[in-house]
C-alpha cells in the first residue's frame, strides 16, 4: 500500500476548489477534506456535489458544496464568501474548475472565444480578488492556479483552452508578486494527461495509450490523487518559500 504524506498545518485550514464534483476537483476535495482541512467547493454539477459533500461528512469529514457557474462572477462570490461564513477565511484557494471542450480556430467566434475564458481563466482571477482580502489579514495563505501541458506540447484542436491556460502561469507570477510581501504564495500546478473518468470515456483509445507510452518519461498512467498531492504539498507550510512557479505532474511528458 502507497504511504502517502499527512500535512499538520492543513488540519483545520479552511480551504475553496472550484470544480470540486469530478475529476481532479474531486480528487482535490477528498485528499485536502482526508487532511482535516475545512473544505468548500463549487460546482455546475449540483447532484454529484451534494452527493459527494454528504458522504464526506457522514465520514466525519468537513466539506462544504455550494452549487455554481463560476463564470457567473457575483455567484461564485456569494459562494465564496458562504464558505468564509462558515469556516473561515479562506487559507487556501485551489483554482481547479476548466473545460478542455475540442474546437477548430476558423469556426470560433467572439462569443465563444469570451465563454471559453470565462470557464478556463476569468474566473480563476476574481476567486483570488475575493480570498486575498483574508489572507492579507492572516499575513498567510496559498492559492493553486490549474494549469495544463497542452500548450507545451501543442495538442491540436485547442487553441483558446491552451491560450487560457498558458495565460494562467502569467496570472501566478504577477499575482505573486502582488501578494508576497503578505505571505502569501501562489503557483501553478500543471497536470498532464490524467486519467478521470471524462478522460478515458471521450479519449483513450489504442493510439492514445500508445501516444502516453511513447511520451512519458515514467511508465503507467497518471491518475487525479497524483495530482491532488502535489497541491497538498503547495497548498501546506512545507511549501513556505515556494512562490511562482509551475510544478508538472505529467508523467515526465512536457519540456
């Protein structure tokens, strides 16, 4: 059985992820609420939230969900600061929610183009506008930016999700920069090709697990607990001095 990392100083730390009912948000809720952190999350997906949320609890877990679009600004304020009403001012901010959804460059449009962003990077700015405030009063905190190796190693057919996502390392630096003289930290965590359950539905075929064989540097397949511990170790004092920069949790895949 894999021994895994136990962070004292996430016990109690109350702790926002967006896109917290699937996939590596869900990941992300269970390994930081298996912590002792207080954990609250949002989601579109409001069923699987609540369903998720009620079973943490019945485990003697604290995990708050609070159904949201995030790309609905004054919603997902509303929503965080719930979560500060009920655990606190928020100590760590995981900005997990994105949508990879596939297009072609000639048919997008301005519309789609500003939806895309809303889901993939607008939003991810504004969580932190709204967290910062506590976090400059505590003189303490850790915000996670979700980034993605897709436009490291140019995937086709995403040209607004990868411009979105190498956008978000932009926004780490110069948020760190604004905020580092508070003590509080901010980085990118870059997951590479990762199986949830989406993933393997819509993608993995024959080709593709021959594509990850023949590009990763380990073996095997990387999996959203992978990545939900490294945002254990960024999102813990552990990590006190580490500020922008973007950690890969790929498999050894991107440059």
């Amino acid at each position: 059985m894999t021994q895994t990392a136990r962070y004292p100083s996430l016990a109690g730390a109350p702790v926002i992820i967006s896109g917290g009912a699937s996939g590596i948000g869900e990941a992300l809720v269970r390994n930081f609420a298996a912590q002792g952190a207080r954990v609250g999350f949002v989601d579109v997906q409001a069923e699987r939230g609540a369903v998720l949320a009620e079973e943490l609890a019945a485990a003697g877990q604290v995990a708050r969900f609070t159904a949201c679009d995030i790309t609905d600004t004054e919603a997902y304020r509303s929503a965080i600061a719930g979560f500060a009403e009920a655990h606190g001012d928020a100590m760590v901010l995981v900005n997990n929610a994105a949508h990879d959804e596939r297009h072609d460059w000639q048919e997008v449009t301005s519309a789609y183009w500003d939806e895309r962003m809303a889901v993939n990077l607008k939003h991810s700015f504004f969580a932190i506008q709204s967290v910062a405030p506590g976090m400059i009063r505590a003189g303490r905190g850790s915000i996670i930016n979700t980034g993605s190796i897709s436009w490291m190693i140019m995937a086709p057919r995403l040209p607004i999700y990868e411009a979105a996502k190498a956008a978000t390392h932009g926004l780490t630096r110069s948020m760190a920069r604004e905020l580092g003289k508070h003590g509080i930290r901010v980085n990118t965590l870059v997951p590479g090709w990762i199986m949830t359950e989406r993933q393997i539905a819509l993608w993995l075929n024959p080709a593709t697990e021959q594509l990850i064989d023949d590009s990763q540097a380990l073996a095997g397949r990387v999996y959203p607990d992978d990545v939900a511990r490294m945002a254990l170790f960024l999102a813990s004092e552990d990590s006190a001095m580490i500020s922008a920069q973007q950690f890969l949790v790929d498999g050894g895949w991107a440059n």
